[in-house]
C-alpha cells in the first residue's frame, strides 16, 4: 500500500468509513435508511495508484453528500432519486432528468477528489488520475445510456 493509500484510508475512517480494499468493485455505502451517515467504502482490488484514485472518487461523492441540504440544492434530480431509492422506489432513475444530474455528480466527484488530494498533499499525477477518470466517467455514460 503507498503511502497516499494509506493517508486516505485513515482519512476514510476519521468519518466512520470502514474501508475494504479487496472488493469486486468500487462504491461508496451509507448507512441504511440514511442519505448521509457514513458506512464502508469498498474500492476494487487492483494497483495501489489505481486504488488511490478510486478511493479519492468514492470520497468526492462523500464530500458532496455530507452536507445533505446543499447536495438537494446543487444535484435536485439525484437527490429526488437517491430519497424514493429509501422506499425502495426505482423506476425514478430512469429518468433522463436523473441520469443527466448523476452524471453531473459524478463529474464533480472526479474534481472533488483530485482537490482532495490538493489538499491533502498526496503526490498524485493529476494527469494519469485525469485520464483514469475519463475511463470511468466514459463507461457510466454508456451505461446510462443504456435502455431498463
């Protein structure tokens, strides 16, 4: 694990993250029946820098969501979504005013985590984690696209 690894793992943590590093894939988990409240981050099990990235991004989502009211206020059609999602109501993600809003988000995850690192002072290379994003953000918008 590098040390940057390491910082935000800790980082994760100091919020109530539990972090599992050896997941099949990489999302961030609140606590059930809450939009906020911390409860694991799991980042798929692959290279130390990738993993870097990804946990930096599950963490954009966090530093977004933390404050709930300013997250309705900037991401209203997610948010609409991510509430009927607590009743275990769906069909509102197919929306296409949803999908666009997520997508958003995601986009400012990406930004959110690489100030992360800034602020952090992780020696990361912006550039690699800027085309690593890319990847993921252009393989969301496929999916989005996608007819359910």
């Amino acid at each position: 694990m590098t040390i940057e690894l390491e910082i935000l793992k800790k980082y994760a943590e100091s919020f109530g993250f539990k972090v599992n590093l050896n997941s099949k894939s990489s999302e961030m988990i609140i606590r059930r029946g809450t939009l906020n409240v911390p409860s694991k981050i799991k980042i798929i099990n692959t290279n130390s820098t990738h993993q870097c990235y990804l946990l930096l991004h599950e963490l954009g989502h966090w530093e977004l969501m933390k404050d709930w009211t300013l997250y309705k206020q900037r991401y209203h059609f997610t948010s609409i979504g991510e509430e009927f999602a607590l009743d275990k109501i769906y069909k509102y993600r197919r929306r296409i005013a949803y999908k666009v809003d997520i997508m958003r988000e995601e986009f400012d995850a990406w930004e959110t985590g690489k100030n992360l690192a800034a602020k952090l002072n992780l020696n990361i290379d912006t550039e690699d984690y800027d085309r690593y994003s890319i990847s993921y953000l252009f393989s969301y918008i496929k999916h989005l696209g996608k007819k359910k």
